[in-house]
C-alpha cells in the first residue's frame, strides 16, 4: 500500500529552507519517493489554516517511506527544514 508523508509548513528562514529543497531529492529518489505536491496554491475552504505551505510526498509503501525519514541521508539535512520553518508532519496510508 502506497503511504504519503504530508508536511504543513511555515516558512522563516527562506536561504535555510532553499539549502533543504537541493539536498531532498536525491535522498526521496532512493526510495521511490516523488512530490505530488510542493508547496503549490491552495484555498483554504473550512477552518482555521495557520500554513503557508503544503508538501505531499508519495511512496511506495510505508515501509520506504519509514526507511527514508530514518535513512542516514535525510536524518543528515532534517536539521535544515526543522530550523527554518514550524511544522506538523504525518505518514499516512493513501487508498489504492
């Protein structure tokens, strides 16, 4: 089963947040991992939304999705997206 690993973001420090988007890919690619969202427009159409951003990251089932946030290679550039921006992060199982 597909699993998706969803991040609600506020950015406030943008040269820190550039520096994590060219190091993310290569690590994603490892793992079968592709954006299906990236920080695109959105409407926010019930609630109250405190994001600026959204990133929807598809994989191919949840454990390489689990693989890649504990690999060594995202675990290294994790401090970069943690300290320039606030987040909520989620892995969930997408419906096939």
């Amino acid at each position: 089963m597909r699993a998706l690993f969803i991040v609600l973001e506020r950015i406030h420090d943008p040269a820190g947040f550039d520096e994590y988007l060219n190091l993310v890919m290569p690590t994603l690619a490892t793992f079968g991992g592709k954006f299906l969202v990236r920080g695109g427009r959105f409407t926010v159409v019930e609630g109250n939304w405190p994001h600026e951003r959204v990133a929807i990251v598809e994989f191919p089932s949840r454990a390489e999705a689990e693989a890649w946030y504990a690999s060594p290679a995202y675990q290294a550039i994790l401090p970069l997206r943690l300290k320039s921006m606030t987040s909520s992060a989620v892995m969930v199982d997408a419906v096939d």
